[in-house]
C-alpha cells in the first residue's frame, strides 16, 4: 500500500497527471475517487480496492477525459482493466499517451473464481502477478450439452431478463453514442421473446470487445451467466479471426473492418 500511494502521490506533486482514479474508504465503504493535487493529503486514504469491491473505473475514465480532453490521469488498474484500457485505445475512446497505469494484481483466488484468461499486467505496484487460467470450465459445461439441452437452458437464462440496461450500463466497453438496445424496431415484439433478443444482440456486440471483467454478471439482477456468453463469443472471434480481445498485441478489432476482408491481417494498430 505504501509503494502505490508513494507513486499516486509523486505522480501528483511533480504535475504528471491531473488526478488519480482510485479508491478511497468512505463510510467503511472503498469507492471510487478523484485524488488531486489540491487535495494531496487524501492520498493517505487512497487504497487497494478488496476483490469483493470493484468498479468500472475504465468508463469513469472515459467520462474524465470527455470532460478534460487535454489532461493526463493515473488509473488504478487490475488485469482485466488494462485489457478495457486496450481496447478503448484501439477504438479511439483513450489516448494511451494520456494513460498512467497504477497497477494491481489480483490474487491467485481471484483469477481462478473469474477464470481469467490472462493479466497481460505491464505495471504491478501492489500484488503478485497471478497466472492465467487457460479453460474456462464454465465455457466447457456449456459446450458439453446437447444442442437442444444448451438451447433450453440458454433461453431459461434470457427469460429472466428484465431489460434493466445494468450489464449495459456498467460495461466499460459500452461507449457507443447511440445503442441500439434502446431501438424502438429492433426491440420490437415478435415471434422470439424480446428479452431473448436483448440479450442476443449485446451478445453480437460484445464478441470480440468484451474484456472479461465480469461486472455485467455481478450487476446483474437476473443472474443469467453473462460471463459464459461473452467468453464463448470471444472464443469464437479468436478461432475465426485469432483475435485475442484485450491483448496489446493483438491490433486492431476485426470489428473495425467488417466486411474488408483485405484489410482484416494488414491493417496496422
């Protein structure tokens, strides 16, 4: 704790960033908070968030910059949080030259409870790198069932939906101007359940973008298994496109060129 406060505070009084994204104890609560050099005193407060307390700071992040363009702030970041980071710079949402990384590794409880597939961790200030889980088994417990057993048990899980927007709302990777779950026609009513295709569609859109964090699956209300979905959609993208989501190496996603099937391997990051 004493190494990440001695960086957030350095990072603060040389005027290497605007402010901090981290957390901080209030009413025994760790949430997040703005840690500026007016107020450097706070960060003796700043703290690691526990694994039971996290937030999509990527996406409080962006809110930041939308409001301060031309500033620079530091993040307190786990592993799954850098791969948002990634991702959101591929897509143009964040400049990585206006990026400092505080980074966070979880434990190694952590990574299997989340079945992490990789930390890809460039900055560890608190922690121990963990290591990355290479199956899923909740992945394997689906792909294990029958197609009509599968087809069943998926549309169980839709079912319970209740279109709150929470898995939408708290997605870091949810940064689209205009959402098309919230299309009055393609939300429409028809022969397939509407909950069905909200769920169908966030699942298309999250292919290939989703960073594994896990918050939509703890937000939501309905306990349908989100992480299951977008980990089977990410796999299909690795197999069709060898596109690791996340991944610095990775390039561009196949998303930003869909259907210039000859820009897909040469376009560059």
């Amino acid at each position: 704790m004493d190494r990440l406060r001695e960086k957030v505070r350095n990072l603060l009084k040389e005027g290497k960033v605007a402010g901090y994204l981290g957390y901080m104890l209030k009413e025994s609560h760790p949430l997040p908070h703005l840690f500026t050099p007016e107020h450097l005193e706070e960060v003796d407060q700043a703290i690691v968030a526990p694994d039971d307390a996290r937030y999509p700071l990527d996406k409080l992040l962006q809110q930041l910059v939308e409001r301060y363009p031309d500033a620079t702030f530091a993040i307190q970041v786990r592993g799954c949080d850098e791969r948002g980071l990634n991702e959101l710079y591929k897509w143009g949402q964040l400049d990585p030259e206006k990026v400092v990384l505080v980074g966070i590794a979880c434990n190694q409880a952590q990574a299997d409870y989340c079945e992490c597939p990789g930390p890809w961790a460039s900055v560890i200030d608190y922690g121990t790198k963990c290591e990355a889980v290479p199956r899923s088994q909740r992945v394997d417990r689906i792909d294990a069932l029958a197609g009509d057993e599968a087809f069943q048990e998926w549309l169980t899980s839709f079912n319970r939906c209740i279109k709150c927007y929470g898995c939408r709302d708290v997605c870091p990777m949810c940064f689209c101007k205009e959402c098309s779950l919230e299309h009055a026609d393609l939300m429409s009513t028809g022969k397939v359940p509407p909950d069905t295709i909200f769920q169908l569609v966030r699942a298309i859109h999250m292919a290939g973008r989703c960073i594994d964090c896990g918050l939509c699956e703890e937000n939501c209300p309905a306990d349908i298994p989100l992480r299951v979905l977008y980990k089977k959609g990410n796999a299909l993208v690795q197999d069709l496109f060898g596109y690791t989501t996340g991944s610095p190496e990775a390039g561009i996603s196949p998303w930003k060129y869909l259907g210039e099937e000859s820009t897909l391997e040469t376009k560059p990051m």
